[in-house]
C-alpha cells in the first residue's frame, strides 16, 4: 500500500492531512515487513502513530485545517471556525469543582479511598483480591461514587488549551458535556477534530456537535502532567492566599 493510499483513508476517515514527509518515515522504520501487513492493518498501525504523536511533526498545515493566528483576541467578539480543524490537548482542568475538592479527591485516592453517599470508604487494592473484585464482592463494588484515578468527579466543565499543527494554542470551554471529556479518558495529548465551532472572546466554545475525538495521548506529556497535577493545584491555592 503506498503512502498516498494511507494518507487518503486517513483523511478521508479522520480528516486528518499527514505529513508526506512523516508518512514516508513511517513506512521506512516499518521496513519489509510492511509487504506482509494487510493494507487496513497498516492504515490502522498509522493512524495510532499519528494519534500519538505531536501534531506539529505529524500533520500538513494549511490555513482551513489552522486556527486563526490571533484566536485568542478578546476583542473579537464571535467568529465561526468552519475547519475540520485538528488540534491536540495540552491540559484539562474541571472548572466545576473546586481547587481544594480537587487536591482532596486526589489524596482520597492516595489512601486508597471512595465516597459512597456521605460515607469515606475503603476501596480493594489493585490485586489485593482479584477474585472478591469480580465477583462484586469487595469492599468497592461499583456501586459507589468514587472519584476517578484522576481525582475528579468527571463532571466538568472543563477547560482545556488546545493546539493546532502550526503549533497556535487556544482556550475551549466545554459549553455542554462532551462525552469523553473527563480527566480520566482524556489524556494529554489526545487528539481532538473542531468543526464549525464558535470562538468567542478568545475563547473557543465546545458542545457535542462541533467535537469529534479521536483519542490517543503523547506519552512524554501525559504522565509528567498527571504526576504533577496535585503540586500544581496546591501551588494555585498558595498564590490565592498570598495574593
């Protein structure tokens, strides 16, 4: 299958314009092998590599698949941004819970507790009792409002800044809930489609219709962004204090 074949389902299914350059890198670290590989099967083997690279390598820019340079301009106040525009998560954050309920959250998880109701309880360890887990008789049973290994309820709102393939960032606040967009299933650096979505103010405003996501996460920004959530909110709530 050639490298034009790829980038065209590609396109096609996710609306997302390959690099030529970084196609042909990938099919060249993939060697000979690839003439034993089923045409959908590499295609598939592409897309996760696209999903979880940086944009900025990954993808062909052009201005209908960018941002507008000045999107962050508070003084426009409304502009239509027709796309499909691809963009990656650099951070999320629910703005529906508090700062300090956050870092509680997180440190409930840390002593290996749950909320049932107005009930901290305990939750079974992973691998502490495999066998009592599936059978739903731990002392965590799903049945329970736990927070998520994240931290957070998951309700959100939630505000993310977004990048495009040129690299311009942007603020999107989540206007209606968005399933998928939580701090548990959203990672850094999944990957993100707008279409006709509205910015306004500089800020770009999200609801179901103009959101498709594709998943995928850039592993060397996910995990320190996860590790270092809980000093970071804690250093947000020391500057509120002070100031």
């Amino acid at each position: 299958m050639s490298a034009d074949q790829i980038a065209a389902q590609i396109q096609s299914t996710k609306s997302l314009c390959v690099s030529p350059s970084w196609l042909n890198a990938f099919l060249a670290s993939s060697g000979q092998s690839q003439r034993n590989i089923p045409a959908s099967a590499l295609t598939k083997t592409a897309l996760f590599r696209v999903l979880a690279s940086d944009f900025r390598e990954s993808l062909s820019t052009n201005s209908s698949s960018q941002l507008p340079v000045d999107i962050y301009d508070p003084n426009v106040q409304e502009r239509r941004l027709q796309g499909p525009i691809p963009v990656q998560v650099l951070d999320i954050e629910d703005i529906g819970t508090s700062l300090w309920g956050q870092v509680e959250a997180i440190e409930r998880i840390e002593r290996g507790e749950a909320v049932r109701g107005r009930e901290i309880v305990r939750t079974v360890a992973v691998g502490e009792d495999q066998e009592a887990q599936e059978n739903g008789s731990g002392t965590n049973n799903g049945n329970s409002e736990a927070p998520n290994a994240s931290g957070s309820s998951g309700y959100g709102p939630h505000r993310l800044i977004l990048q495009d393939a040129a690299g311009t960032k942007a603020v999107a606040i989540e206007m209606q809930r968005i399933e998928g967009i939580t701090l548990e299933k959203l990672a850094i650096g999944a990957k993100l489609v707008l279409r006709n979505a509205t910015a306004a103010r500089g800020m770009i405003l999200l609801n179901p219709g103009c959101v498709d996501l594709l998943g995928g996460k850039i592993e060397a920004l996910d995990k320190p962004w996860k590790e270092g959530r809980k000093a970071r909110l804690l250093e947000r709530i020391t500057a509120m204090q002070d100031a």
